[in-house]
C-alpha cells in the first residue's frame, strides 16, 4: 500500500519533496529480527519513484513501527504494532525498464529530470537495467503471508 495508507487508516501526512525521489535506494532494516526481515540479507535495494515522503514526526506517534529506512528518503516498509498491516512505498513489482519507460515519458515531456539514482549501468542511458530487486521484494511478501494465519488466530 502506498504512502495514502498511512494517511487513512492514521491521519499521516504526506510531505511533499522539492525534487521527485526517483530511482533504486539501499533501504537498511530497522528491525533484522522482525519476522517479515526473515532470510533477507543485507540492505535491500528498492526502486522509488514519488514526490512525496511521510511525516515521520507524525508516524512516530502513531502505532507503527518503521521496517526499512533511508537516510535521505526516510521509511519504505512500514509496520502496524496491533495488526498484519504492512506499507511499502517502493515498488518492488517494477521490471527492469519501468525506471527507464517513466525517465524517458518525463523527458519526452519536456520536464527536466535527473536519471534515476543507482539505476542504468555506469549512468548509460544505452545500458539495460537489472533487476535484482524482485527477490527481496518476494520474500517479504512470501513472510507477510506466512504471518496472516499467525495473526488471524490471535484476533
């Protein structure tokens, strides 16, 4: 769910950012012992594309916990302490030229835009992207899902 989810179901604000976030970001786990962490190695790279971020002064006290976190992006993979409610803003379902198709539709457009960060090989327009963020993103699905009967049983 999107940064929207946080504002519904908590009354979080969005922050709108002077520059669109744009490319692929190593988010560090918060927690490497929480359960939806499970057998995922390291930073995750995942890829950003947004023009807004959280209030993380407002997310603070609200009954969430921050998974993920970039020093410049802020939170991605937010956590309900009482619920199996989980929020990713990144978009671990992208393939490997959606970065690229949405940098060259707003250049098409004329807007002035940075290339994406991390993204094209050497910053090469000319190289193909790979994706290697998928994995990550399927296993903290496949350990969200485990957790549901874990949590529907407690309710």
């Amino acid at each position: 769910m999107s940064i929207l989810g946080p504002h519904v179901n908590y009354g979080i604000d969005k922050v709108v950012v002077p520059q669109k976030l744009f490319g692929l970001y190593p988010f560090d786990w918060i927690d490497t012992l929480h359960p939806y962490a499970a057998a995922i190695k390291g930073p995750m790279t995942i890829p950003t594309s947004r023009h807004t971020q959280i209030d993380e002064t407002q997310l603070a006290q609200a009954p969430l916990d921050a998974l993920a976190y970039h020093p410049v992006l802020g939170p991605d993979i937010i956590v309900a302490r009482e619920r199996h409610d989980l929020y990713i803003f990144g978009h671990f379902e992208y393939e490997a030229d959606t970065l690229q198709n949405e940098y060259t539709r707003d250049v098409g457009k004329g807007q002035t835009i940075d290339l994406p960060y991390n993204y094209f090989p050497e910053n090469d327009t000319t190289r193909r992207p790979v994706n290697y963020w998928q994995q990550s993103g399927k296993q903290l699905f496949a350990n969200w899902l485990s957790l549901i009967p874990v949590h529907e049983n407690t309710l």
